[in-house]
C-alpha cells in the first residue's frame, strides 16, 4: 500500500510540474507515444497569434551521440480552421522538417516567437 501511495504523489508532482510548464510556456503536451526507434510527442503551443499544433519525434539514442539525435517536426495544420496561422507561419514550420537536438532550443524559440510576437495592425 506504501508503494502506491508513492507512485500516486510521484504522479501528482509530475502533474503539477507540466501545469506549470504550459503556464509558463504555452505548451500542452496532449499525449506521448513510446515507440521502438522514437518517442513522438502531442503537442499544442498557444500565443497571441494563435494555436499550432504538431507532433513531434524524438529518435531514440543512435550510435550519432545525444547532440546528434534527430527531432522531427510533422505539422498538424487543417487548411479551414488554421487559414489564418498558416499564412502567418513561416514556410518551415508548414511543413515536416528534420533537426539535431542541439537545434531543439532554436526550433522552440523561433515556434514561441511566431506564435507571440506581435504583429502590425493591417488597416
């Protein structure tokens, strides 16, 4: 009983630290499938500018080291509810893109900044 009471508070942090994480960052984590050669992620981020969402592949370790892990980014746009956040994406993030993890950091930041950067009013 001891145990599972453990594992039950374990389970409660861990909630609680990814509440906090998406209140500081704007992503929600949907879901993670665990695969044999990757672990693809469910992913939302929101801003100002709107709500992509996307899955996102994490290889597992390869004899490349764990700099060289492969990312992979696969869009989950839909032509009608996203019209408005496709054509403010960049052509990248429209598209599947492949990159190293030590391009992981970049590749958020440059997610975070399209999706909160504000934006000159069209008159």
């Amino acid at each position: 009983m001891v145990g599972n009471a453990e594992a039950a508070h374990a389970a409660q942090v861990a909630q609680l630290k990814e509440d906090l994480y998406s209140d500081l960052t704007g992503l929600i984590l949907r879901g993670v499938e665990r695969g044999s050669e990757a672990d693809v992620y469910d992913c939302i981020q929101t801003g100002r500018n709107g709500t992509l969402h996307f899955k996102l592949g994490i290889a597992k370790e390869t004899n490349n080291g764990y700099e060289n892990t492969e990312f992979q980014y696969t869009p989950r746009l839909d032509s009608n509810r996203d019209r408005d956040l496709i054509a403010l994406l960049p052509e990248y993030l429209t598209d599947e893109i492949t990159f190293s993890r030590t391009n992981a950091a970049m590749f958020y930041g440059r997610v975070v900044e399209t999706l909160t950067k504000k934006r000159p009013v069209e008159e």
